[in-house]
C-alpha cells in the first residue's frame, strides 16, 4: 500500500517541470504493478488551500479528478490521528504540521510507503518515500 501525497496531482496537472516526468513513470509502474495506491482528506484540502492561495481555482478539480481517479481508498483524518499527529509534531518539530497528519494517518492505517517530492517524510523512520 503505497500513500500518494497532495504534490503528487499537482505536478500531474501541472505545466513542464522536472519532477512531472518521473510523477508519470512512477505512477504508471504502481498502476503496472497493481499496487494499492491510497491518500487522506487532508491531500484534498490542501488542493483547495493551494490551488486558492496562488489563485488558480480553475485547478481544483483537474486535481482532484487526478487523485480520486488513481488512488483506492481516501482515508478520514479523526480525531485519534489528530492526537497523534501532535505527538509527531512534538517529537519532529521541523516538519509541517500537514506532513505530520499524514505521517499519522499512515501510520494508524498501516500504510509504511509515500509517493511525495516531499523530503519531510524522510523524517519519520516507520516512512519509506518514493520519489
């Protein structure tokens, strides 16, 4: 089970840049190899907080058709994750809030392996990134 970060529809979406050829490849080798591909809530609502913030509203859903049409699951973000998203934030201070959520929810969902750019995620050793 492999979780597909918020970066990930974006640069599917996106114009030219170096990291939307390698988002394609990798994609097409989890889709090849049947892998089950899984993301949260919270990757959707950073789309809406993004895409609004750098004004581009036209964008939502283009990224949002992107990651629902590839992933299998969308995991809820409750109230145990919350709690121990804290506890991630408190003991890994220099990662996003955001990440830590995420870092949670795989963590309560089993889920040992991200697709992201992100090098946050290096921070967590129960997270393997692919990228």
């Amino acid at each position: 089970m492999i979780f597909i970060d918020s970066n990930i529809p974006m640069y599917l979406i996106g114009s030219s840049h170096p990291n939307k050829e390698r988002t394609i490849s990798i994609l097409e080798r989890l889709v090849r190899d049947e892998e089950r591909l899984v993301t949260d809530a919270e990757c959707l609502q950073e789309i809406l907080h993004r895409y609004t913030a750098i004004r581009r509203i036209e964008a939502i859903q283009p990224a949002y058709d992107a990651l629902l049409g590839i992933v299998d699951e969308v995991f809820p973000v409750d109230y145990d994750a919350l709690i121990m998203a804290k506890d991630l934030l408190l003991v890994s201070r220099q990662v996003s809030a955001r990440d830590t959520v995420h870092a949670a929810v795989m963590k309560g969902m089993g889920v040992d392996n991200i697709f992201s750019f992100d090098s946050d995620f290096d921070e967590f050793s129960f997270i393997t990134r692919l990228h």
